[in-house]
C-alpha cells in the first residue's frame, strides 16, 4: 500500500487544505497579524495569573494491586485569558518520573506545591516560555511517583498508559479526578485536544512508547536522549552494560507508597530480565521499535553522538523506523553526551522549539517543515545542516581488515585479506587504551587503520561489524569501535559535564514568579584537545552468535557474529585516518565475561558494513594515494569514560 503523499517526507507534508485549516484554527488562539495568517506565538498572556490546578486521571489499570484503579497526578498550568473566552487551546507535555525523587534539567529542579496542592514551580522554562504564548503545559507524574497511584514497571505497559490516558483525558476519552482519591470528575474542556509530548532521556523514552502506541490527539514528540527499546539500554546482544537491571531503577523512583505496594511489580522486573541477557517477553512489551508503524504524531529527535548513558543505537533504530514508515521527522546531532539541547545551544533551541510546537499545534506556516531536516554538531558550537538525514548518497559499504608488518596492527581498505589476528581480554583496558596505542602492538586488541586519508569521507547512519572468531574459553565478550584518528578540538564528552560546564551568570527564557524563575544557569561549552575520537561503538557477548539467548561457547570452535554499531554522523577530515578496532570487555562500558578469554579473529570473515556518504567511491578517492602512516606513538584521547548512572535522565 503506497505511502500517502502527506507522509512521504518532512519537507512536504501539509496539504493546502490542511494548512488553511491550521491557519484558521490558529487564528482564534492568538491575535492576528494585520495582514495574513500569524507566523509566531506571542507572549500576550500573562503567566503569573495563569490557571494552575491538578487533576487524577483514571488509567484503567490496578498496578499496585489495591483493588482500585490507578490514578496518576497531573499538574496544568494554562493561560486565564484563553480559558474565560472559552477558547480551546493545545498542550505541551512531559511525563516523568523524576518531578519529585531526582529532579529535571540541568539544576535538578523538583515540583513545588502551595498549601492547596496547585503546582508553583513545574521544572524547566517549557510552561514559563510557552504559557504566555496561549498554550498549556502539563506535568505528569508517572505511576508509582510522587503524587501518583500505581507502580513504575520501567518503559512497560503502566509506565506508558500513565501518559497515554492523560492524552486520552486531554480528547474526552478517558476519566479525570479532581483528587486522587474523591468522585468529582475533571473534564478538559479548555483544550482542542492537540498535544504534544516532550522530556529527555526517560521522560523523552515515554513519549517515544505512547506515540507507539498510536494513540490519537497526540501530534509530535520531542525526545531528548531518548530510548527506543529497554533491552538496547541495558544489553548489546546479551552483554551487559550495567551492572543492575530495571528492578534498581524501578526501587530509585518509586514513592514511598509505591514501594510499600509494589513488591510484586518488582519481582517481574528481576525474573523476567535476566542479567544473562537472554530477550524475554519483558523486552518484548518495552521495544518501541516494533510499532513504529503505528506512530502518527511527527518526530523532533535530540541525541548527543558520544552518550554513554541513552546510547545511541536508540536513536539509530528508531529512526531508520520512522523513516521506513514515513514518519515526519526532524533531528538534532550534538557532540556532547547525555545532555540537553538547553544546555548546549540554548537560543537557537528554544526558537527552533517554539517554531516546531508552533507549526505542530498551532498549524502556523512558519517554513520550519522546508528548512534541512538534521543539523549536527561538527565541532564544538559549529554546526551543519543535512537536507535529509542520512543524505540521500550514503551507501553501506563493506571494509576489510588486513594484517600489517606487526602484529594486532592491521589495515582497513575494501580488499578482502586472509591471516589472523589475536588478543586476549583485558577487563582493566577500555576503548581509550585501545585507541591511544593504535600503532602499537599490543595484547588486548587488533587494530586496522587506513593511511592518512586524501580528501574527507563522512560516515552517516549505523554501522555494523561482523567478526568470526574463536575463543579459548566457554565465555567472551566482544566491543568493535570506530576511530578517527587524528588532531582535534571536541567537546569533552568524557568530563563531569558530558561537553558542558555550567556557569554562574544566569539568562532568562521566558516570565517568572516568586516560586517559578524562568532563569536558568548559562552554560558553554567543555573542550579538550585529542588526537583520535572515538565515533561509534558496539559489544556483543559471542554466546549470542546464533540467536537472543545465549549459550556456552565451545573452546577452538570459531563463531560468527553482528555487533550493531551505535548510529553516528562523523567527518574524518583529510590527513586523518579511520581506523577499526576489536577487542574484549570495554572497561565501564561492558561487564566482563566470566572467563578471560583469548580470541582469534579470522579475517577472512571479518568485516565492517559502514554507512558512507558516496559509498565505495568516496572510499577509494579518499583512500587513493595516501601517504604513509605517521610514526608509531601512544595517542591522547578523553580520559576513560566512565560508566554514566544507571539512571536515565540523571543531570551530568
């Protein structure tokens, strides 16, 4: 069945005759310009009266077993004007966890309540900024967190029926409360129903699972360092990436209510996620990716390229999902790690945003759906836009490893190549110590580089590698990693700040009250100077070389398997060089195998399929009379990354 024209691509979507609709729509929200349609909100509105209240919405469900429905807290605020002419207006969302135990953004801001209950503070500038320009926003509390019912099951179906009933209330198909606990029903009369979803990292994760959901009324998603499958946030094909599972994650976020009840719920989250990372049905119910066929709400995806927390197979699965189904979408690239676009480009964010929930809610024909659809970070602050991303040339093309005059210091071209290379894993080393001594023979890793490169070659997508390789014990782990090798200046993605630092001075985004400033700490951005960059990443356990449950390898008997490499988008400039590199266990980014095993790979079958803009071509013009390699040296890198907190969304 052909895809219909409104949803071949971002750039073309709207009809005229859905465009006119907006138009007319938007015109009774906000006063219109004198001559034709408004292009831009306006704060007309005045915030500090603005209509707070909170509502329980009913989700249908009883997940902490107390013979009643789960109810979860919703706290609104919306403009009064708007509400006493009785015009209907569109919501900004964002469902979290995090409003009471942790904290949102980069100052770790909680809900604040008065004496009635009515939200003072709602964290970040989203209801400061938006409000005033005739939208509402709303703060969900998930189940099982701070003013809610019900327990948090982690990215599963309670966790995304907490949202998904509130967008249910928001269009008059579900029950509102106006306690957690009375009979006087709630209705959302204020509202045309049209919503749209927003957050980072776990917050962004439920709004990826409701719009997977299909749930109608929901218009577009912002996800911020969003997961797309639960499983690919705690396991690469059975090796763990954490030493805990969701059971720890679930006990960090639950209120004291919540942990009285929901032992049950707990007890799943152990048993049904194996730290053998073996899939169950648990990661079955919280793989977003499935049902991307589903999603009818456009994409705004944010993701920084060196995360180590939300990695970023995420991002990449996810998208090329959307994509396949003809999602609109847009995306932003950063170099940093798990940060908020807030935080590392602020004004052009906060325009963009508003652009973004203004064409998406409001209808308004501002140009935003005409304009490139990636822009990406290349260098600290410096940025490039893509009209389609990945651009439309890039071809997955097959490089080969070779032997080199030393051992474990190989070469990286398209020719196939015979010969072997060997290691033995070393849990203590990690990607850095890997990378630094590249041209150096070492016993923990096997390296192939290209010669320094005659023209730069850019690498857009996800990769993947395919090793063989046969172990000397009944257990091993695998990691294969991308390096641009060469001089640079990048965003220190390995230091406390993930790229940023935070400063003392403060700007302004938005209006403010005495309990809610829209004020917020200026941030600039972390550097340091390097001389290779890790640009992609990807881990495997080899007992998973036939399928999702592992089993015991036999001693001498090769194995074949796929790494996924995490999606990316990388020049490696001339005069650099790319490099691939295959190891054991990444240090704090993998945990070890249970044995210390040696492996052989056999080069013959062992490859890399990497997404490059021009493909084989640009391979080989970028390859063709490339000079001699520099002499061998020990290389300086970030320092060794540290395994982020097993909490997606914490604020570093």
């Amino acid at each position: 069945m052909p895809i219909p024209v409104r949803r071949m691509r971002f750039m073309t979507w709207r009809s005229l005759a859905t465009a006119a609709v907006a138009a007319l729509m938007a015109a009774f929200l906000v006063p219109v310009a004198a001559h034709g349609a408004p292009r831009e909100s306006a704060p007309v509105y005045s915030y500090e009266n603005a209509i707070r209240e909170s509502v329980w919405v009913d989700t249908g469900l009883d997940g902490d077993s107390d013979g009643k429905n789960d109810r979860v807290a919703v706290d609104i605020v919306r403009p009064r004007e708007l509400a006493r002419q009785g015009r209907k207006i569109p919501v900004i969302m964002d469902a979290s966890p995090y409003y009471s135990c942790c904290g949102r953004g980069n100052e770790s801001q909680i809900k604040t309540y008065d004496a009635n209950g009515h939200v003072v503070q709602m964290p970040l500038f989203y209801d400061n900024y938006f409000v005033p320009r005739g939208y509402a926003f709303v703060g969900v509390d998930l189940a099982g967190t701070n003013r809610s019912d019900g327990c948090v099951d982690v990215g599963g179906r309670s966790d995304i029926q907490s949202a998904k009933a509130v967008v249910d209330w928001l269009n008059g198909r579900a029950k509102g409360y106006t306690t957690r606990t009375g009979a006087a029903t709630a209705r959302a009369t204020w509202t045309n129903g049209r919503t749209g979803m927003i957050g980072k990292s776990w917050d962004g994760t439920i709004a990826n699972g409701v719009a997977a959901t299909g749930v109608k009324g929901l218009k577009t998603i912002v996800p911020i360092s969003a997961i797309s499958s639960w499983y690919d946030y705690y396991f690469a094909k059975g090796a763990p990436l954490y030493d805990s599972g969701p059971d720890w994650l679930s006990g960090y976020v639950d209120s004291p209510d919540a942990q009285a009840k929901c032992a049950a719920v707990q007890r799943k989250l152990v048993d049904e996620a194996p730290r053998t990372g073996d899939w169950t049905s648990l990661w079955t119910e919280r793989d977003y990716v499935k049902n991307a066929a589903k999603v009818k709400a456009s994409v705004f995806l944010v993701h920084g390229m060196e995360d180590l927390n939300v990695r970023t197979k995420n991002f990449g699965q996810w998208w090329d999902a959307l994509s396949k189904h003809g999602v609109e979408r847009k995306i932003w690239l950063s170099q940093t790690g798990h940060v908020d676009p807030f935080d590392f480009r602020r004004a052009a964010w906060v325009d963009t945003l508003h652009r973004w929930f203004d064409h998406e809610l409001l209808g308004y024909d501002n140009g935003i759906d005409r304009e490139p659809m990636a822009d990406i970070e290349r260098h600290p602050d410096q940025w490039a836009t893509s009209t389609v991303w990945p651009p439309r040339t890039t071809s997955a093309t097959t490089l080969r490893p070779g032997t080199g005059a030393q051992p474990g210091v190989g070469t990286l071209g398209l020719r196939g190549n015979r010969g072997t290379e060997t290691f033995t894993d070393d849990p203590r080393l990690s990607e850095t110590d890997w990378a630094a001594h590249i041209d150096l023979p070492t016993p923990d890793k096997a390296g192939f580089a290209t010669r320094p490169l005659a023209r730069d070659l850019r690498i857009s997508g996800s990769s993947k590698v395919t090793v063989t390789a046969t172990p000397t014990t009944s257990t091993a782990h695998l990691s294969a990693v991308l390096v641009d090798l060469g001089p640079d200046t990048i965003r220190d993605y390995a230091g406390s700040g993930e790229g940023i630092a935070t400063l003392t001075d403060r700007t302004c985004w938005g209006a403010s009250t005495a309990g809610d400033s829209s004020c917020y700490k200026v941030t600039e951005a972390a550097k340091t100077d390097v001389d290779y960059t890790v640009l992609s990443r990807g881990w495997a356990d080899l007992g998973n070389y036939a399928s999702d449950q592992g089993v015991p390898l036999t001693p001498g008997t090769a194995y074949t398997i796929t790494l996924d490499l995490a999606a990316t988008d990388h020049v490696v400039p001339k005069g650099h060089r790319l490099a691939l590199i295959v190891a054991g266990t990444d240090k704090d980014l993998i945990d070890p195998p249970s044995t210390t095993p040696t492996l052989t790979l056999d080069l013959s079958r062992t490859s890399a399929r990497v997404p490059l803009v021009g493909g084989a071509d640009a391979f080989t013009r970028a390859t063709a009379g490339s000079r001699a390699a520099p002499a061998a040296s020990v290389l300086d890198g970030v320092l060794n990354p540290r395994t982020a907190l097993r909490v997606p969304g914490e604020n570093h």
